[in-house]
C-alpha cells in the first residue's frame, strides 16, 4: 500500500521535498495533497503532481487523510500546522528550525509527544558520511574546546533579513552547527553571546544581527564558540566547525570534508552520500514500519538545538551574561 504523503508549503522547500520523495524508487508514495496560503501557489504544484490543493492545511488533513506531512514554511509561520496533524495521528517532517520562538517549539512538541506520532527535524548533516567519520574520531576523546562559524552573506528572501519572522541568522542558518556541536558533543549549560551591527544598512526592514558570537559551555565541561555573520559582499564565506583535543584536531567544512590530525598523522574525507535524501529516506522507513528509532533528529532532539541560539539571544540583550539554556 502507498504510503500517502502531503506538503505543507509550496515554495522552494516544498518542492525540494518533492525531489527528494521522487528519489526514493524502494517506497511506494502517493502525494495526496498540497497547502499553501499563496493558492496560486497551492494551485500550481497540484496540478503538477496531480493532487488536491489547498489554503488550509486542516482541511487537506481532513480530506486527504495523509500517513505524513512534510511541511515547508518560514520559522515564523508555524501555527498549527504539526499540532493539527498531531491531533489526527499524521507523522511529521518538518525543516529547521522547528519554530522561531522556544514556547511554540515546545508547545508543538508536546502536541507531538502526547499524540505519540512519528516527527523529525530536517537536520540532514547529521546524515553526512564526514560527520560519522568525525563523530567516530570524538568518541571518548578529550576536547577542551570547539569553534564553529557560519559567514557569508544575506539570504534571498525577504523574510530572513527580519528578526521576527527568521529569529535572525543564528537561529535560522547558524542552527546547522549548533545542532551539529551537540551532535558531537553534548547538551549545554549555558551561553554567553555578543553581537554587533550597522554594517548592512541598504536593506529595507533589516533588523537581524551583522555578526554574533555566542560560546557554549557543555554539560561535560568543554567550551564551543560559534560565529554567525551575514555581512559579506563577494568575499568567500566560511561554514563548518573545528575542535581541538589534546592529541586530536578535527577540522569539518560544511557538506564538503573533514580533516583528522593526529600525533600518528592526517587522513581527509570528502564528502560522497547524499545527505538530504538520507535524512528524508530514515523519516519515510520510521514511518512505513513504525520504528522511529533511525531518526537522528527528532522532535525534541531539534527542540533543545533550537534553545541554544535563543539563549544566545537572550544573552545578548542582557549585556553579555550567560543564560541557562532553556531559561
């Protein structure tokens, strides 16, 4: 039986996960609706993939009666959208961040919990053969300290250069490598952030930070620094994260390669799988047998990720002190 499958969300992630679902040739699935609050774009992509569509999501639920939903939509614009489907025992894959704000993360997440569906975060580097590769070097490893950085310019779309509606770009972009840090090493404490601006000043209705930093003390006792900046024009950017042990250096550059040094000497890896289909590829098999067990991002997993740039948030605007992550 196919497994039915319906998007919230038709723009430019929607789509991307419909290429990713049209990868996978060793499931049977049957997109069986698609919502959108713009309807013409809602319209567009049914008619392309042959399915119902909508401007309410509930009423697609309703109607269409889908297994999963993948939902695709700025962080600003979560609703109801995984409570609904909660509520009426749809699985749900949704792209980072969860939210934009921890209380709706968290309020989202208990919908999820109480319902006991299946739900995962699309943090697809976790999926990544180099991060293996980087995790298995780590393991029992002693690492006093990390960096991790994510540089380059402002995205595309109107949304991102707006505080409310993106969270700004850690919370939004720089999520990756936080997520990453805990991946690798741990739950945190806390964290103390800095942050700067005025460098961007040609942009209307930007509010975001240029550049922040925000260092992580974890629970084990080992510190991480992670650089968010969004201000480059042309100049080559920089995405990854390095750690540094006593007889271990670890350097990963983002969807690209890692690099292991050690006192008996160097090996690299590039990076070679396909992380995205991965990652959509272990959500569709927990559904299909009802083992969620392979999702190495789930719910509530994304849920404390997301804390950790909201607390550096936090710490920004009082002054710099460190905050309890979740606070």
């Amino acid at each position: 039986m196919a497994l039915r499958v319906a998007l919230v969300g038709a723009g430019g992630i929607g789509n991307y996960h419909v290429s990713q679902l049209n990868k996978l040739r060793d499931h049977e699935i049957r997109i069986v609706g698609v919502a959108d609050v713009a309807e013409d774009r809602a319209t567009q992509m049914g008619q392309r993939l042959g399915c119902g569509s909508y401007t309410d999501h509930v009423a697609m639920y309703e109607k269409e009666r889908p297994d999963a939903v993948f939902i695709g939509i700025p962080p600003f614009a979560h609703t109801d959208q995984e409570i609904a489907a909660a509520q009426r025992g749809i699985a749900i894959f949704v792209q980072k961040p969860p939210a934009v704000n921890l209380a709706k993360a968290l309020e989202i997440q208990a919908a999820i919990e109480g319902a006991g569906v299946i739900a995962a975060v699309g943090h697809q580097d976790r999926y990544l053969d180099v991060v293996a590769e980087a995790r298995s070097a780590l393991d029992g490893a002693a690492v006093p300290l990390a960096m991790g950085y994510w540089m380059g310019s402002v995205a595309r779309v109107p949304w991102w250069r707006v505080r409310s509606e993106s969270g700004g770009q850690a919370v939004e972009q720089t999520i990756h490598i936080f997520d990453l840090a805990r991946y690798l090493f741990g739950d945190v404490e806390t964290v103390q952030a800095s942050a700067n601006a005025g460098w961007i000043t040609d942009l209307p209705g930007y509010d975001v930070d240029d550049s922040s930093v925000m260092t992580m003390r974890f629970r084990n006792g080992m510190i991480c620094s992670i650089f968010s900046a969004c201000y480059f024009d042309g100049a080559p950017g920089k995405a990854g994260l390095d750690a540094f042990g006593r007889s271990l250096r670890v350097e990963y550059v983002l969807r690209r390669s890692v690099r292991i040094m050690t006192n008996a000497g160097t090996r690299e890896m590039n990076h070679r799988n396909d992380e995205d289909l991965e990652c959509v590829r272990t959500f569709v098999d927990a559904v299909t047998s009802g083992d969620p067990s392979a999702i190495r991002s789930p719910y509530a997993d994304a849920v404390r990720s997301l804390a950790l740039p909201l607390a550096g948030q936090r710490s920004i605007e009082n002054g710099g002190c460190a905050v309890p992550v979740g606070a």
